[in-house]
C-alpha cells in the first residue's frame, strides 16, 4: 500500500530496484531524460500527476518517473511498492466516463455509445446512442438516462438505471409501404461495472425500452450489451 500526497511535507523513500530509473524533466515520455537514478538508489516520492511522480534522489535532483518503473521498487521496510489503492482513488473520484458496448437488440445485433458524467458518487446521468441493424430495417435509439450506483465506492459495482429519448425504426426499401417509426421511448434496466486498470472498466448492461407506437400499440424490446469505458 502507498499513500502519496501532493504536500512535499507527506512524502515516502523508495529503493531502485531496477539497473536504472529514469528520471524526466517534466511529466511525459516527450520529455528528455536528464538523470538517472542507479540500481540501489534511494529516491523520495514527493507528489503526483496522473500515471507520473515526481521524485527526490539522495544528492537532491528532482525530476518526474513513470509509474511503472516505480513499480519495480522496495519500500524502506523492503516491501515491493504498490500503486493499486492510488489508482482506484482515481475510479472513485471518476467524473467523465466515454464507452462503448455491443450486443443484442433483441435478436439483431447493436452497438452503443456512450457519455456520462458524475453529478455525486451515486448518480450518474448518461447520455447514449444505439445503432441496430436487422434483416429488414435499421433502428437507432438516442437515450437520456439516470443511473443510481449503490456500491460506487467498490471495484465491482452494481446499478440500475432509468431514462427516456428517441426510438426510430426505418424499413428497408424492398418493404413496400412499410411505415417509418419514430417515437419517444423510455427504458429501464440494470447493470455491472468493474474497475480493471488505470483508467479502464468493464460493465454489462441490460436494458427493457417501452415504445409506444400508436394510441393501440406499445412494442416492448430487450437489449443486452457488454462494453469498455475510460473515465477522466
């Protein structure tokens, strides 16, 4: 476990473990390498931005490091160094989030995308659009939704979800006077999000939309999708 503060006061020393570690004038691979911090060497962590440190050798230098040379270092106690409870701060503290995911819109295949935003911990408001294309026709759905995460503090994250938009279905050309549907839709559904990596999750979606097609006819369709998702 590592707990790395942006006060240079709260500060940790690690060991290379490593022939080398690189140290970079600011934080980014374009940026030259202008020392270098031999096996055996202590360095002091001092503060972080995204995937890069910055660092202290013993003779004073500062300088940024990658996360995954960082990786490869003993703590003073002589533990390997860990920067997983680090990175899952980063999940929890999410705000924007783009994906995608692919399935079925009941028997046809679709693929979604979609954009969310944070507004607390526990709901989302997302923003999503469906491309599905049958045999016979394509349909697109452009959906607004709300998305309540009870367990949003966990790497495994159940929610529900609820909202509404547009659904248009347009035949194809050899259906003669086969009518263009386009109505407002609502949905309901239900899902799971998993935190992988650094700034990558995985989540299943299943969702019930509700089409009211005329003042007699309500079409009812099931949609199951899996997806990835990058967050900021």
């Amino acid at each position: 476990m590592i707990a790395v503060a942006n006060a240079e006061e709260n500060t940790m020393r690690v060991q290379v473990v490593d022939p080398y570690v690189e140290l970079r004038t600011e934080p980014g691979r374009g940026f030259p390498v202008f020392y270098v911090a031999e096996r055996g060497e202590m360095i002091e962590i001092l503060k972080r931005k995204t995937d890069w440190f910055k660092v202290r050798t013993a003779s004073g230098k500062q300088g940024w490091v990658n996360r995954m040379q960082l990786e490869n270092t003993l703590t003073e106690a002589g533990a390997r160094t860990t920067f997983r409870d680090v990175m899952l701060a980063d999940y929890l503290s999410r705000r924007l989030e783009v994906g995608f995911g692919w399935g079925r819109f009941e028997k046809d295949p679709v693929l979604t995308m979609r954009i969310g935003y944070a507004l607390t911990p526990n709901l989302n408001v997302e923003l999503s659009s469906s491309q599905v294309t049958a045999a016979y026709s394509s349909s697109s759905l452009m959906q607004l939704n709300l998305m309540a995460l009870p367990f949003a503090d966990q790497r495994v994250s159940p929610y529900f979800t609820l909202g509404a938009g547009r659904y248009k279905n347009t035949p194809k050309v050899t259906l003669v006077n086969a009518p263009e549907i386009s109505v407002t839709a609502a949905n309901a559904g239900l899902g799971v999000r998993i935190y992988l990596t650094r700034n990558f999750l995985v989540r299943g979606d299943f969702r019930e939309y509700m089409a009211p097609i005329n003042d007699n006819r309500v079409d009812t369709f099931r949609e199951w999708t899996v997806g990835l998702g990058v967050f900021f």
